[in-house]
C-alpha cells in the first residue's frame, strides 16, 4: 500500500495485515527491500496546487509526492527488475485524500504571497483543483498504480478550526466550508468514473468520507463520544481550534470520547470507525467497491 495521506488508511492497513505503519519517504530507513512493502508519502499542508500551505514552508505538494513516488518506482524497478516491479505496483493499493488543505489553507485564509481566492467563484476555484487532481491521478496511473482509492474532503466546516474562526456559527458546523467541500466532492465523483472508464485496467474507488464524517459528528453519542465539536488536545479557542495541538496543549481525560482530536484532525477514534466503514462498507460509503474488495480483486 502507498499512501499519500489521511491518518484512516492507516487503520485500513492494519486491517489488512500490516504489522508495522507504513514508513515515510523521507525516512533515511526507507530504503531497499523496504519499499517493497509500501512507502508513506503524505505531507501535513500540502495540496492538489502548488502552492497550497506554502505559508508552512516545507511542505510536499501532491506534485511533489508525485515526484517521490516516482524515485521509488525507479528504485524498484533497479532492484526486482521491470516486469517485477509492474505486478508489484499494479497490485498495490494507493490511498489519496487531497483537497482539504486546498480550501482551508488557500481559498478560506489567503496570504500576501498566494493569490487572493476569494476574488475566485467557488465553482472556478473548484475547477482548478478538479483539473490539477485529474492531471495528478492520470500521472499516477501511467506510473503503474492501477487500485486507487480516491477519498473526498470532509465537512470542513466542522472542525474545531472553523468553529472557531467563525463564531458567528454557535454549535453549528459552519455552513460555507461545507458548500465548497460539497462542492468539491459532487465534482470528484464522476472524475474518479471517469478515469475507471477512460484508463484501461484501472479500478478507482470513491471514498466518501464527507458522509462518515458527518454522520459521526450528528450520531456522536450513538458512537459512543460525549464530545463532537471540539479538539482533546486544545490550547486556545472556544473549541480548542485557534492553536495546534502542542507541547503547552491541553489533553482531554479521555481521547476515546472525542470525534476530533486536535483543531484539523479526526481522533483515533473516530478514524477506526471511519476505516471500518471504508474497509467493509456498502456503495453509500465507498463506490464502486470497498478496500476489502479492493484488495482481493
């Protein structure tokens, strides 16, 4: 498996028999017949644009990982040969989750040195990413992955961060992120149809994760948390979202009992229920097949 982000592939991996998380690219250890057995791409801000997060310095665009991919798939073909090389690669499965950064550290918070988005349509910002991440996936693909998983944005406007930029919303998830991650993944669907239609021997699946996410926030204490909207691990903010989570951070007394653990990311715990459901789920959350599936085809 290579991943290029999400901490729930994670999950999914140790679903799948992994006995060890996936290394990272940049790991000096990640090197011979380690990356025969997947490599982590994934970088904290990076986005389908380049420059996506650039306030954060170094961070790998999906360009970038792309990039990266690419000196790995060179290492194995120098190591097992090309015909080798080809079956490992078309057999592995590739996990993706880009587009959440591109909204919420581009387009929702413009900097002097990024283009200011807001001057940019929704639709003709979403379009851009749209065009970006079919270039990016079509590169995938001529790379020789050929299982992708495909997982769309989540309802933004739910986490801690947004919460508490935007006050105005109460208790409420705000509105406006989630009409663009909405906006987003209604375009993401039929690009991922797409591809399976147009690039022979591909299987791409569709993760909605915007849905699971969602249900979990609305159905928090079904799950089993007492708290849906704020971070565990909070430094400042009425929902811990206006610092991340740090050495002068507070911890929550219970990790378990929160969807987010700090003001971006799931919890742990919510991200086992989100795999669970990717793993084994039905069409409604992942389509057309599930990594199961996936995985046997």
């Amino acid at each position: 498996m290579c991943g290029f982000s999400n901490e729930t592939l994670v999950q999914c991996g140790q679903e799948l028999g992994l006995k060890e998380f996936i290394p990272p690219y940049l790991a000096p250890t990640t090197v011979g017949n380690t990356i025969l057995h997947g490599v982590n791409y994934a970088s904290g801000g990076g986005g389908l644009l380049n420059y996506t997060g650039q306030v954060f310095g170094g961070r790998l665009n999906m360009e970038a990982q792309l990039d990266n991919f690419a000196n790995t798939r060179h290492d194995i073909i120098s190591s097992i040969g090309a015909p080798a090389a080809s079956k490992l690669l078309a057999k592995s499965i590739y996990s993706i989750t880009m587009g959440s950064n591109d909204f919420i550290n581009n387009y929702l918070t413009p900097v002097a040195s990024i283009p200011q988005q807001k001057l940019i349509s929704p639709k003709t910002f979403v379009d851009a990413l749209i065009s970006r991440y079919r270039v990016h996936l079509t590169r995938l693909y001529v790379l020789g992955a050929r299982k992708i998983i495909v997982a769309n944005v989540g309802p933004i406007g739910c986490i801690p961060y947004q919460r508490d930029v935007n006050p105005f919303a109460g208790y409420d998830c705000v509105t406006f992120p989630n009409q663009l991650a909405s906006l987003f993944n209604t375009r993401l669907k039929p690009l991922v149809m797409e591809l399976n239609s147009n690039l022979q021997g591909s299987e791409f699946v569709y993760a909605d994760v915007y849905s699971i996410v969602l249900d979990i926030i609305r159905n928090f204490k079904f799950y089993g948390f007492v708290n849906s909207n704020s971070a565990c691990c909070h430094a400042a903010g009425r929902f811990g979202g206006l610092v991340p989570c740090g050495p002068p951070s507070k911890v929550c007394q219970d990790r378990s009992k929160f969807v987010f653990w700090d003001p971006y990311h799931p919890s742990e715990a919510s991200n086992v229920i989100i795999a669970k459901r990717l793993m084994d789920g039905d069409p409604n959350d992942i389509f057309p097949k599930n990594i199961r599936k996936l995985a046997q085809a």
